[in-house]
C-alpha cells in the first residue's frame, strides 16, 4: 500500500522534522499536538486526547500511515489503533516493552509495523550490522560495540545536556535493564553500568550502558559474537549526575518528576552535535582485524 495520507504525533523537534520530509514528499500530513504553535507550513492540525482508544481509532482511520513521535508511554495506545486500522506505524522509541506489543501485534497486522526506527535504536543498528558483514563468515565476532550520544555543542551545568531530545525518553532509558551480550551468553545489566572513557578524533566523552539501544540485535547475533553492547555517549560529569539523582535521591521512584525539572533546567539548544561511533572486531581472511565507523 502506497503512503499518501499520513499522521504524525508529537510536534517536538523529531516530529516536526518528519512531518516536514513528508510533506516535501508531496504526502498528505496531519500534525498532532497540544497545540498549533509548531505546526509547519502545509501540515492539517489536530488537537486529539492520545489516551483515549476511541479517538485515537477516529483520528487514524482512513489514514495509511502513523509515525509516532510521543513519549514511548503513549506508543502502545497509538499501536493499538494503527493494528485496528490497518495503518501502517513507525516509531522511533527505544522503550523495550513498546518494542515487545509491537512485535506481537505485527503478527497480525494487515500493515508493516516498524518499532525503533531512530538513531538509536535504528540507525546505528544498520551500521553495526553492516560493519559485521567485512568479517569472515562462520568466524564468532569479538565484538560488536556501538555508542550515540546526542550533545549540546556549549555543555551547561553537570548534566552538559539540553533536551533537544525527549527527557522522557532519557530518563527511562537510565533506568531500564539493557539488553547484552557478555562472555558470549544474553543477559540483562543494570542502567547506568560499565562507565567508560571514549576517545573519537582526539576529543574524550564517558560512555555507560542504557536501555533500548540495541533493538533486537541480541536476538539477531545470539551466538554470533562474544560482546555486543551499546552505550550512551555523555560529556563528562552526566553519568555521575543521572546516578546521583535517579539512584541515590531515588528519582527512580518518581521519574515523571525528574523529567518536569530536567525539561525546564535544560530547555533545547539548536547549537547540538551528535556523534556516532560503531566498532566491531573479528577475523578477516584468518586474521583478527578491526573495522569502525565514526561520524
């Protein structure tokens, strides 16, 4: 089914830039917010409740396509109604238990439905998986080892951050288990974990495991590689501050309040940078080789 009619949830900075590429792509697009204060040029506007079923089902019906870019508690009311409809649904969250009613959802869905499609999760999937294919094949890998970190390029403050990404999204991934391979078996480490000091072009960043980076490559090289992992890449001082505030003042217990303060305390920055940075090690033609991808 040809993509004409599209909706798009969420008019933050993502959300936005979707709509956009849609529209340019000649697409019929319906933005959805709380208000039309950053709606573009040529999108239709909607004000609808997102936690009712019933008007989730009225908005989408008729439409052929959903990208949703809310906080990941509200993809799977979203999901839900995109498999009703038959619409196809994309979203960009790293939220593990989104991923998982989307997956089972996808098993009767007369329409693709396409979880975790962002940077990452997504993006640095498809680079990860595509450094793998240089090695030998039947070869285990040594590692695979994938970091993102999406940064202001003036850092304020402990945290050096600036919520041009969702602070929803970054504080449940600080607190969520992640997904892991170690020693060669699949497993689950605590948030936070396996603080490390990066080194890309000569400049130094902390890198510590969070949660949904990976999507489902655990599943996909299950006895394929000894380590595969991934890590969010911070300026200095952020890892200590997240642990601070989500473990010892038990910000855990109370997230939602954790994300009021972090979104007023360090509002968006369009001076930000993203780096990427994707390793994988193992044999070329016999011999231990390693291949990395930085941007």
């Amino acid at each position: 089914m040809a993509i004409k009619k599209i909706t798009v949830l969420g008019m933050g900075g993502v959300g936005r830039l979707v709509a956009t590429l849609c529209r340019d792509l000649k697409m019929m697009v319906t933005g959805v917010d709380r208000d039309d204060a950053h709606i573009p040029d040529g999108i239709t506007y909607k004000n609808v409740d997102l936690t009712n079923q019933s008007a989730l089902n009225d908005l989408l019906r008729g439409q052929d396509a959903v990208v949703c870019c809310l906080p990941f508690y509200l993809n799977a009311g979203v999901a839900k109604a995109a498999h009703e409809n038959g619409v196809h649904y994309f979203d960009p969250t790293e939220d593990v238990a989104t991923l998982d009613l989307v997956r089972e959802l996808a098993k009767t869905s007369k329409a693709a439905m396409i979880p975790q499609n962002g940077l990452a999760p997504g993006f640095i999937g498809i680079i990860g998986s595509h450094l793998t294919r240089k090695f030998d094949k039947g070869e285990k890998l040594r590692h695979i080892k994938m970091r993102v970190g999406a940064l202001p390029q003036h850092p304020i403050g402990q945290l050096g951050y600036a919520c041009n990404w969702s602070p929803t999204g970054l504080v449940n991934e600080c607190i969520m288990p992640c997904d892991v391979i170690a020693d060669g078996e699949r497993m689950k480490v605590p948030a936070l974990s396996d603080l490390e000091t990066l080194r890309i072009e000569g400049g130094g960043y902390e890198a510590f495991n969070t949660s949904g980076g990976l999507g489902t490559m655990c599943e996909t090289f299950e006895g394929r590689v000894e380590t595969l992992n991934y890590k969010t890449i911070r300026y200095f001082g952020h890892h200590a501050g997240m642990k601070l505030l989500l473990q010892d003042l038990r910000f855990k217990d109370e997230p939602e309040e954790l994300v009021k303060r972090i979104a007023d305390t360090l509002p968006p920055d369009p001076a930000d940078r993203v780096l990427i940075y994707a390793s994988v090690q193992g044999k070329i033609k016999g011999r231990m080789e390693s291949r990395t991808f930085v941007a």
